[in-house]
C-alpha cells in the first residue's frame, strides 16, 4: 500500500493537479455554463458563493481519504460561503448550509465530516458549474506558479504530464545493474525552477506523496 503524505501546502502537486483539472473537465462537459474563478461566474455573485461549498466538499473528501491536513481548510472554505452569502444580502440556503456543516467540524473535528458532507449534499444543491470552478481552484492551489489555462483544461493536463512526467527512457544495463530510478524519482529532478526557490524541495515538486519514491498523490 502505497503511503499517503499528508502536507496541504507544498511547493507543488503535478499530480494533483492533473486530478483536479480531470475533475473539472467533467463537470465542464455536464454543464453549457462555466467560467473560471476571479472572472464573472456566469454574472451571479450567488455562483462564487457556493463555489466555496463546492470548494470545501472537495477538500472534506480529501479528509476521509486520509489528508487530515485539509480539514481546517474545509471549515475555512465553509466560513468564505458563509459572509459571501451573508454580504449578498440574504441569510440563503448557502450560508444556512455552510453554517450547519461549520459548526460541527468546529466542535467535533474529524468526527463529524461524515455529516458535514451529507449537510452539504442534502442543504444546497451544488451545480455541475460551481463544482467545475472549484476544482479550477484546486488545481490552482496545488500547482502554483505553473500556467493553467482555464480554456484549455486537456491541454493544461497535457502540459503538465510532459513537464513533470516524461515517458521514462529505456534503461541502460548500467542502470540496471544500479537499481535504476523510478518514473517518479526522475521527475522530481525535472521540478523547474519556480518550484525550487533555492530550498532543496525540488523533490516534493513531482507531487505531494511523490517527493520520497513509493508514496501516495491524492
């Protein structure tokens, strides 16, 4: 079993964000109605604010899958949907929701994401759009600084994968008789230079379970 790496901030996920984009493609091919995050949401405030929803389901499943880290991300994104709703002038079904799902994880931690998700799911209906931009979001925030375009998430996909994991040549004899690297080893070494900044985490830039060889990306 490969192991998970809990880290919600690193110098960047390549594989994770590759996930998020997929993700996002599908929401994208399920509704005529998405623009990126920071632009307009369709010209409904009321879209970003259940994009945080959206934003804080995606990360809360993250926590059942073992990244406990992002838990206090979750209720943050939870506390976002709340004052935008609240500012729209309306107390909505999007900060009710996002108030009820809050609490509990405030009070419980880990205990109640189970029911804050099924809160989320049952107290505002998400849409294919608001879910579509919140994985753009994601993918943002677990590969920063690397150029994604919102237009063009394959391609986005595509860019990635050959910057990050190259098909791995044919091993040599010499390699073989060393133990050669895995997939995953050689493209740590690849991380550019926007992901290095001088630290000596250039490693941890082939994904957050990938900066050691064997480990687990979400």
């Amino acid at each position: 079993m490969l192991e998970v790496v809990d880290e919600l901030m690193t110098p960047g996920c390549p594989q994770c964000a590759v996930k998020h984009l997929s993700a996002m493609l599908y929401w994208r091919a399920n509704t005529p109605l998405v623009t990126p995050s920071g632009v307009s949401f369709g010209g409904s405030a009321a879209i970003l604010c259940r994009t945080y929803l959206a934003v804080a389901k995606i990360n809360l499943t993250e926590v059942l899958n073992g990244y406990r880290s992002h838990l206090w991300y979750a209720v943050g994104a939870l506390v976002a949907a709340e004052e935008c709703a609240l500012e729209l002038g309306g107390e909505d079904c999007t900060a009710k929701t996002a108030r009820a799902a809050r609490l509990p994880l405030e009070e419980r931690g880990l205990d109640a994401v189970r029911s804050a998700l099924v809160t989320l799911t049952c107290g505002c209906v998400l849409h294919a759009n608001e879910m579509a931009a919140a994985h753009w979001m994601e993918a943002q925030r677990e590969l920063p600084g690397f150029s994604l375009d919102y237009s063009d998430p394959i391609g986005s996909i595509e860019r990635i994968r050959e910057e990050f994991f190259p098909e791995a040549p044919a091993a040599s004899t010499e390699d073989a008789e060393k133990g050669g690297e895995s997939d995953m080893a050689k493209a740590a070494k690849k991380a550019p230079a926007f992901l290095k900044k001088g630290d000596g985490k250039a490693a941890q830039a082939a994904c957050k379970g990938g900066k050691c060889k064997g480990k687990k990306c979400k």
